[in-house]
C-alpha cells in the first residue's frame, strides 16, 4: 500500500501496488479484492473495493477513505491475489496495514 497524508474531513485514498515478480504476471481475471479492517476515526465508502487498474506488471487498487479528525489513522485489511506464470495462477491473500498522517 502506498500512501503518505489526508485531510480529516475529506475524501483521501491509498494505493495497492500488485508488481509480480521474474515470470509471474497480474491475473486480470481473478477477482481482486481488498476489504478494510474497522478503524476507528475512519470510515469507507466500501467496505470492500474491487475496482482495479490492471497492467501484466504492475496494477493498482484504489482504496478510498475519510478520517474524522487530524492525528494518525492505521488503514487496514485483507487483500485477495493470484500472480500466474503461463502454466499456474497462485491465488493469494495478505493482511495490509498502513499508518497515515491525518492534518
């Protein structure tokens, strides 16, 4: 995940980044999903987000988000994956967790 400042109050956002390594490639069709952890001070306008701007090598998830109050909020989750060769897709999930900077 990839993200650095918000501004409480306004809708903000952080990036996943799927970047397969050697032979692997992004699986377009797999159903790529990130849902969020409860955070307190923070609220999703999707609880699950499965939107994905997809590159063989490097595609992106756009997780939206908006904290209530300035300080430091922790976006958090379980993101679904598969990487895939061109004989086996490897389906995959990671928790994610990011600390943010809300002014």
């Amino acid at each position: 995940m990839q993200g650095l400042s918000a501004q409480a109050g306004v809708s903000s956002y952080v990036d996943i980044v799927l970047v397969p390594l050697g032979e692997y490639h992004c699986n377009e069709q797999y159903p790529h999903k990130f849902t969020a952890a409860a955070a307190s001070g923070v609220t999703f306008p999707q609880a699950t987000v499965t939107a994905f701007t997809f590159a063989t090598k490097r595609s992106v998830m756009r997780v939206p988000f908006v904290a209530a109050s300035p300080g430091n909020v922790t976006i958090a989750g379980k993101f679904s994956f598969a990487v895939c060769t061109g004989d086996t897709c490897e389906p995959r999930s990671a928790s994610l967790a990011l600390s943010i900077k809300v002014e």
